[in-house]
C-alpha cells in the first residue's frame, strides 16, 4: 500500500470529519492533476493505481464513516486500513458489516492480519465479520463498499502493497522499490447505485454466514 506519514493518516482520520457534506471533488487533491476536468461527472470518478493516491482515498472515506460501512473486499492485506476499519467495527454508534474471501483470508499476511482482529476483539470480529465464497462456492470476488449510504467504491484494487501501489510522493509515482499493478478505484455517490450496492454486500455478507455456520 502507499507509504504514508503518520501526520498526514491522522489528518486523514480526523474524528471530527464526516461525509454529511461529501462531494466528489474532495478527492480532487490526491490525483497526480490536484482537479477534474470542467467535464467530470457529479456523481462518479475513476481513480488509477500509481497515477493516483488510491490508498489515501480509501483511508479519507473509511475514516468518515459515522453510521455504517457495508464492504466485501476480496485481497483484505492492508494494516492501516485495517486499522481504521477495526476502530469503527468497536464502536457501537456504527453500522459494520464486513465479508472476506475464504480462499483470500488464508494468505501469509491477510490470515496473520485477521489473527490480530480476533485477538484485540474477538466478539467484534465474529459480529462483523464473515470469511466464505459466493452462493455458488466460487470465490467472492467483490471488491467495494458503501459508506454511510452516500458513498460508494468499487474496482479492481486488491488492498495490498502492490494492489494500491507503494511510494506515492506528493501525488507522484515515485520512491526507491517503487511497485503498482494496473488497478482501478471508482468513487460514486448517486444515491440508487449506493442503495443496490448496499443489498447486495448484505446479500453476500448473509451468504458467507451461513456458509460459516454450517462449516462449524
């Protein structure tokens, strides 16, 4: 993921900030152009890995929510996202409802990432939380969310180091060990995309539970 300084995460994570008077424009600032074009539609924007700051967008929104957070994210390898996501998952004035790859959750680093949730929480975690496969039994291959039913992300982008690109300077690709697959992150907020996305991520959440229950 995108290397950044902890005084600009916490900026990010203001407690203060919400998405009550979110535009998409406030995501503006961390593409390598800092604006739109005069064209740019109101209520949908793709961001490109290595050409943009796609970790920081992700980071801005998450950190925002403050009713709910509907997310399945199929490559969940992200610490500092993670962290933001965990933070809103304890508190209780927030909606969470979060749903993981089984095939996915098994890697090196996303199964040492998911030991760590359920050590710090595990009741949070298993209210929360559910790791399974699609009603077919393929793999759950989502990878979005919607923030407080405004805001919508969806794409290509796995949250890992090379899924969102790693040493973004100043909106640059850059940095020595420099790395970015060809990834996508759209942003949306017209409202009928947000309420059939949220469906389905419950949907698919429900899915993965059962798929959990009866494998215990």
């Amino acid at each position: 993921f995108i290397t950044t300084p902890a005084e600009k995460i916490n900026a990010i994570a203001d407690p203060t900030a919400t998405l009550q008077t979110f535009d998409l424009t406030d995501l503006a600032q961390f593409t390598r152009e800092k604006s739109y074009a005069n064209n740019a539609s109101r209520d949908f924007h793709l961001f490109l890995v290595g050409r943009d700051d796609v970790h920081t967008i992700l980071a801005y929104l998450l950190s925002r929510a403050t009713t709910s957070i509907y997310l399945n994210q199929f490559g969940y390898d992200d610490d500092a996202l993670n962290s933001i996501i965990m933070a809103k998952v304890i508190d209780p004035t927030v909606t969470t409802v979060i749903t993981l790859d089984r095939s996915q959750a098994g890697g090196v680093h996303e199964k040492t990432l998911i030991a760590a949730d359920i050590a710090q929480n595990s009741a949070a975690f298993n209210s929360h939380f559910a790791i399974g496969q699609s009603a077919t039994h393929s793999i759950s291959h989502t990878k979005g969310g919607v923030i407080d039913g405004k805001v919508a992300w969806e794409g290509s982008t796995n949250w890992s180091t090379d899924g969102e690109g790693t040493f973004i300077i100043t909106g640059q690709p850059g940095g020595i060990g420099f790395r970015a697959q060809n990834n996508t992150l759209a942003v949306i907020t017209d409202p009928d995309t947000c309420a059939r996305f949220t469906s389905e991520l419950i949907a698919e959440h429900l899915t993965a539970s059962i798929q959990h229950v009866v494998k215990s």
